[in-house]
C-alpha cells in the first residue's frame, strides 16, 4: 500500500535536461516543486573527477552513465510480423539514468531545426504534391512554427551557453554562418570552438564545390561563460572524451554546470532520488492527474500528490507513462486510430571514412560538437524534385576525440583481425577521420510504440515495444546524401575512402545515435497528436509532457536544441497562462 | 594550459620510469622499446603469477593461442597475448560484464534475428565456457589435439571456421561466440591497463594514443603535427606517477623531449 504523501504545486518525473529547467523556472515562482528521479545524484566534483571518468572501457562499453537494463528496457522488432525480444544490451542508442539524465553523457550538439522541419507535411505538399512520399508516410505539421519557438531557441542558447557562428540575424545572412538557418534574434553567446584539421580540410574541398560551411553549434563552452542562473560554465580544454562521458571541467553544458547549482539552493525544490516514477494517477473522471506514484531504493511505495505534472523523462519512458497510466488513447497501427506511441522515429546516420598517408589528425583531441558543417542537404534546402524522397540531413567533418576501442577505422577490404588488421589500424589510428551525415527519418504507419505483451520490467510492468524500421525515402535519401558526402571526400584527396549509406533493415546492435523520437507527439489535431502545441495532453490538462517524443518525424539534426526551445515553450504558456487558469490551453 | 617546463618533463619522465602501477607492469617480461624506456619493469621485481578468477588452465592455455591470432605480435610489436588480454578477459568474466550486470537477463529466449542483438540465455561467462569446451571438442575429433596444441596454421583455419560460422558448435552458435572473443580481445588490447590487459600500454603504443584525458587547447590548432606524448593511463594518476594539474589532467612528457632528457 503506498503511503500518500503532503500534496505539492508540481511534480517532475524525471531530472534530466527539461526536467531542470521546468523546476527552476517554476521554484522561482514560490511553487513547491518535487523532483523524482529513477537513478542516483551525480555532481562534477565528486563523480565527474579525473582519472576515472575518462574510462573508454566503463563509460563507452560498459554504459556506466546510461539506462541499467537489468531493471527496464525495451523490447524491440523490426515490423509488426515479428515477435519482439527485448533490448538485452545497450547498442543503438543510450538513454540516460541519473541526476542529469542523457544530457549528462550527450555530445552537446544544440542545433535549430529549420523553419521547414515544423511545416513538413504542408510545404511537402504545397512543393512537390503528395506523391514525393508514400501512402504509409505519417509525417505532419507541429502544431508550432519556427517564428514562435524563436525566442525561446534563444533563451536556450543562452542558458547552455552555446558556442557557434550567426548565419542569419533578424533576416540578414552573415558570412561564416548557416546560411540556411531560421532567422536568429541574437548572435550565438559564446564563440565557435577551435579549428581541427579535418575541418579544415573539408572546409577547403567543400568550399570548392560551391558550399558554404560554417561551425557546428555546441554546448561544449569556448569559454567560461556565466549563465542567467549565475553558473558558470567552463572553458573546453578538447580533451577528446565528451560524448559518452562525463565533463570533468564543467565545460560541457548539462544540468549539472547549468541548472542544478541555482536549483538545489531554492528552498521551494526537493530532490528525490533513486525514485522510480511507476504512474500517473487520475481522477475518477480521468480529466485530471491527481498524483504520481513510485518506488524507492528501499521498496516503499508512494503517493505523491501534485496539481502539475510534467513528465520530463525520456522519449521512450515518456511515452511508456503515458500507456502504463491509461492517459490518451493508445496507437493502432490496424485502423490508424489512437495517438500514444504513434509516428516514432529516429535518425539516418551515415558517413564516408577517409584515409591518408601522409596526414595525421591526432584523433584523440576534440570536443563534443566541434567541426565545420554544411546544410546545403538538409531539411527542403535543396529540390526533391525527382529524388523519390523528403528531407535532408547537415554534414559535418569534426574533431571530437576518438578512443581506440571503439575507433580504429579501417579501409574496406581490411581483414577484421590478424597482422594486416593489426598494420592497418597502426597506421591509419591518426590517419583517418569521417564527414558524418545527421540523417533525417520520416514517420510511418507500421512505426509505433506500445506495451509488450511478454516481457515485464523490475517491477513487473510491462516493457514498451518498439517496432521501427526505415523505409525506402530514408535508405534513398541515405544514398543520395552520402554520395554528395563522398564527392567532397574526392575532393578533399584521400588514398581511400569508405563510403557508408546507411542501408538494409535497421539494428538495434551497433550505436546510430540517441535521437529517437515521437511516441507522444504535439500537434494542432487531437485526432493525430498526444499534447498540444504547449506540450499540454489534450486528454489530461494539468498533464506536460516534454521532450523530443514531442517531434512529429525527426529532422537532419540532433535534436536537443528543440527539445530546449520546445521546454520554454510549455514553460512559457503554464507560467503566463495555466497557472492563472489552469485548464485546456487550446 | 601552461606548457610543461622541462625540468617537470624530465622530473615526469624520472618518475614514469621508476614507479610501475601496481599489479599491472610487475609481472611484465616485455623488453621497454626503443622510443618508450619509460616503461622498463624495475629490476629485480619479483614475477607473480597472475592471479586468474574465473578461468580455467586449459581455457588460459585455449585463449592465450587463439588471442595471438586477433592480434598477432609482429614487427609493430606486442600482440594481445603479450599485452595480457587472456588476463583481461578472466577479470572481465569473473566481473559485472560476465555475469550481464546491468543488462536485461529475463526470459523467454527465444533466438530472434540478428536485428535483435544479444537474445542468448547464456552470460558472456558461460558463453566463453561452451565455446571453448565446443571448439576444444572439435579441434580433438578434426586433429586428435586440444586447440592450444594444434600448430598455428590449423589454429588459424579453426578460427577462420569460427568466423565464418562455417564450423558449428553444439551449444552456443560459434560465430557468436568468435565475435565476443573478437570484441573482448580488442577491447583488452586498448582499455586501460588498471583492467589488466594493454599491458605496458601496447596497445596505445601502437596507435599513437596517448591514454587518459589531456588539456589540448595550445595544440588543436597545429594541424598535421603529430602530437608524441607518453601515454598516460589511470593508474600513473591515481599512484602519483604521472604530474598533473589542478584539474587532474597529465602534463605529459613528450616523447622527443624525454629522449633527449635522457
């Protein structure tokens, strides 16, 4: 029997990234504010400490900083005639569990999806007409533009202390920025990070062929830099291990160096961790969430009651509360009725490997998010016309530190083990770099998220299912993007060069990346999307949920930026609005 | 970051010489390279059996061959059974990785598709156990010999079967298993030595890697300079061998410059 505890203003289930944010803005109110967090604290001093944190053994192989399956995970199939089996190791993508959630161990890349990305569906239409995609395809307007969300891409920015480059101010291009970008209100807070060789050079050979590159916006700070919050962030020291680790400085922007040092000191904010949120429980009219349930490290059960609840944990969780608490009505891809779980998606990752002979790149140095990109090929920035496919993808040759376990590449053909395997990655180690592709994925009727019939969690509830796979708009576009990757390649002049598209049936063994999205999108249509365009469930009003399960399909850039924009979006609208009246705002 | 002075390159290289990480350089009898003297085992240090937790003698013995195939030592220099990865891999399977800790354990089992990963009710502890009694059985019926006996071009055919999934073990599929052995290996030969393998640092000798996080803001922007430092790993950190700086980062000792300091 759970133990019903005092009732507070608001509740967050989850303390990662948007969790944070939500919690100071709304302590800062005088709202009593309750963190629930599944893992342990964790702080820069004392976990994030030199030597130990930079173990590519622990950190990149075992996960040490990522989702403990042996409590929950999913269970995964690539299409709805196969029997889903659970995701018994960690591969393709890596959620977060802890004080800090996935915005811990992130690369720091905090891109603006383009004007475009929000409108996919009606300029895809008005454009090309409804062909271009398939029947099958689910994709749709956000129910949000880029205009609105403007401000508070800004505010974002600012609070993470981006480094990177202005290519469009208040309309006008500015040289040595992304041209493409959705018109900016203000100038990156920090300068873009140093300028690796590989960067270089694809700078070079891309300018060459017409490109305009310009710096990949990071979080990894390019120097200390106090945010609205009075925490500092650190300068980055490119110390080659950022993404899947911990930053020992401080310089990578997390809710650690961002958030938490003003959040744990508002006497309004009360941390709890080690606390697995279980549901969310509703009134008997099931309009209103009344309180959330969990469990404790020491198998207690609680009630928590709250007049808000956000739910800020990750996409999959997120959408998996949403089912295990009966709140919206669950997807089904038979008749296309229902909206949680719907329109999940993810990313197109791909890249060409070049090797040389006579250039080192010291490929142990770097830092999360540094590189030179170009986004001539993403999103609608270029004509589909008779391409068979939407979207796009930037690409980008980067500097962000390479540890030999995991990268040792090789030229096809190499032997994967012997004395030429063994020559090859000697010499190429510090020979080799890739232009990487940030591939868009469009959203498909058989791609859902919903309960798994078999298999249960630790606490005997069942595990969300995935059932994904990418369709033909993705692998062409894949092809067609690495190609024009590969034309760069040439012209950059390697002694050889791997050319990858990501092609056949998707796997969840080898790591893509941790965009995955969808499953409880926003959007203008109750009949299509699970929250509106404030992040507010159309079902439950005093029910946010936040993160990038929001995104209709996923576009050719990481997604956190937007996750960030998307969180003062709801903050915004439950601060100026709900809170004076709360009920459906829409 | 503030450059190093030379007195704390040769002060760092002194040190890096004398001091070995404990239970990790001792038991060495590899001869220090030319280019990296800094890692000679001390004189007179007593060789200790290497205190193996979870396999057997015959599976050392199996393991110690079939790892001299993955990485080889050549003329580039150690392979994986010099840098200790048979040693790796007893402490990786006697720890949380062999016993799937933190991984999804509950059944059923069913084999699924290779889209679907890792669906064996096996540990990798228990894998390595059927896999090498598997590969043992087979190697007796084909050559009357236990893998490790067999010469190394009948080794080398026995895993090129493994790998190619064209020989077939009764209880865990072999490609599985060659691959676990394969990831493991390398995984040993490149991970920090505190997990007992890469021993000497072999493994970062041979890429050019040098270990542990370092401050790189002053060289980043040296294009197409190599960067030769001596590798730093945790545990030169963490028993005071390597100078550090306030943060905790190595300052490290240039290769070039410790030549000629020395």
């Amino acid at each position: 029997m759970a133990t019903k505890l005092k009732p507070v203003d608001a509740v967050t289930i989850g303390v990662g990234l948007t969790g944070t944010i939500l919690a100071k803005e709304l302590a800062d109110t005088g709202l009593k504010v309750v963190g629930i967090e599944r893992g342990r604290w964790r702080d820069t001093e004392h976990d994030f400490a030199m030597p130990g944190v930079h173990d590519e053994l622990k950190y990149v192989r075992h996960k040490e900083l990522m989702q403990d399956l042996s409590k929950e995970t999913i269970t995964f199939r690539n299409n709805a005639n196969e029997l889903a089996l659970p995701m018994r190791q960690l591969g393709s993508f890596l959620p977060g569990e802890g004080v800090g959630g996935a915005a811990v161990h992130w690369g720091g890349l905090t891109w603006r999806f383009l004007p475009w990305d929000f409108e996919t569906k009606s300029r895809t239409l008005a454009r090309y007409g409804a062909k271009q995609v398939s029947e099958e395809c689910t994709m749709q307007d956000w129910g949000v533009s880029y205009d609105e969300l403007e401000p508070h891409f800004n505010r974002f920015e600012y609070l993470y202390g981006v480094s990177g480059k202005a290519g469009n101010l208040n309309g006008k291009i500015i040289p040595g920025g992304n041209p493409f970008e959705g018109a900016r209100s203000a100038e990156y807070p920090n300068p873009p990070l140093k300028v690796g060789y590989s960067s270089l050079l694809f700078k070079q050979a891309a300018e060459k062929l017409g490109y305009k590159t310009f710096p990949v916006p990071t979080s990894a700070n390019s120097r200390a830099y106090k945010n609205e919050y009075g925490a500092t962030i650190q300068s980055c020291v490119y110390c080659g291990y950022c993404q899947f680790f911990a930053c020992e400085m401080g310089a990578k922007a997390s809710p650690q160096t961002a958030v938490l040092p003003a959040l744990m000191k508002n006497p309004n904010y009360e941390l709890r961790t080690l606390c697995n949120v279980t549901r969310i429980n509703l009134d008997s009219e099931k309009k209103r969430a009344v309180s959330v349930t969990y469990v404790d490290s020491r198998g207690r059960e609680f009630e928590q009651p709250a007049d808000l609840i956000l739910l800020t944990s990750y996409v999959l969780n997120n959408a998996r509360l949403m089912l295990l608490s009966g709140i919206g009505k669950p997807y089904d891809p038979t008749t296309g009725t229902g909206v949680v779980g719907r329109n999940y998606a993810y990313q197109t990752p791909s890249s060409v490997t070049l090797f040389f002979e006579d250039k080192n790149f010291n490929s142990f140095m770097g830092a999360g998010g540094m590189g030179l990109a170009i986004d001539e090929f993403n999103g609608d920035n270029f004509d589909h016309s008779g391409l068979g496919f939407i979207g796009g993808g930037f690409m980008q040759a980067g500097s962000n530190g390479a540890r030999p376990i995991e990268f040792h590449p090789v030229p096809q053909g190499t032997p994967r083990w012997g004395s030429e395997w063994k020559k090859a990655v000697s010499k190429y180690y510090n020979r080799a770099f890739s232009i990487t592709i940030q591939g868009a994925c469009q959203s498909y009727r058989g791609n859902w998220l919903d309960l798994d019939p078999t298999y249960r969690d630790a606490y005997g509830l069942p595990l969300l299912r995935m059932t994904f796979d990418r369709r033909e708009n993705e692998t062409k576009m894949s092809e067609w993007l690495t190609n024009k990757a590969a034309e760069i390649a040439k012209a950059i002049g390697p002694a050889r060069m791997n050319v990858n598209p990501r092609r056949g049936k998707y796997t969840i063994v080898p790591y893509q990346s941790t965009h995955n999205t969808g499953g409880t999108v926003m959007g203008a249509d109750p009949n299509t999307s699970v929250v509106n365009k404030y992040l507010q469930s159309w079902d439950v009003h005093n029910l946010f949920v936040v993160g990038a399960g929001n995104f209709p399909q996923n576009g050719g850039y990481n997604p956190t930026g937007t996750v960030g924009a998307l969180t003062y979006q709801a903050l915004e609208a439950i601060k100026t609005r709900y809170l004076k009246k709360p009920g459906a705002l829409v | 970051m503030s450059e190093p002075s030379r007195r704390n390159f040769l002060k760092s290289a002194a040190a890096l010489g004398a001091a070995i990480p404990a239970g990790v350089s001792a038991q060495s009898k590899a001869p220090a390279h030319a280019d990296h003297g800094a890692h000679a085992a001390p004189k007179g240090a007593p060789a200790q059996p290497r205190p193996y937790m979870f396999l057997s003698q015959a599976e050392v013995a199996f393991l110690d061959a079939a790892v001299s195939h993955l990485i080889p030592k050549d003329e580039l220099g150690p392979g994986a059974k010099e840098a200790g990865v048979t040693y790796f891999i007893d402490q990786q399977l006697f720890g949380g990785y062999g016993s799937m800790a933190r991984k999804y354990t509950q059944g059923p089992w069913p084999e699924g598709t290779p889209q679907q990963g890792y669906q064996s009710p096996l540990t990798p502890a228990a894998v390595y156990r059927a896999g090498i009694r598997d590969t043992n059985a087979h190697c007796q019926k084909t050559y009357g010999k236990s893998f490790d006996a067999l010469a190394r071009a009948q080794q080398e055919e026995v895993l090129k079967g493994l790998d190619g999934g064209k020989i077939e073990l009764e209880q865990v599929r072999s490609q599985f298993f060659f691959n676990m052995m394969l990831n493991n290996t390398i995984e040993g030969f490149f991970a920090d030595p505190v997990y007992g393998g890469n021993r000497d640092k072999a493994g970062w000798k041979l890429v050019g890697f040098p270990g542990v996080a370092a401050v790189y803001t002053s060289f980043i922007e040296k294009h197409n300079v190599p960067y030769k430092a001596q590798p730093v790993s945790i545990a030169d950190i963490t028993g005071k061998i390597a100078q550090v700086d306030e943060h905790g980062h190595p300052i490290h000792v240039m290769l070039h410059d410790h030549k000629a300091g020395a």
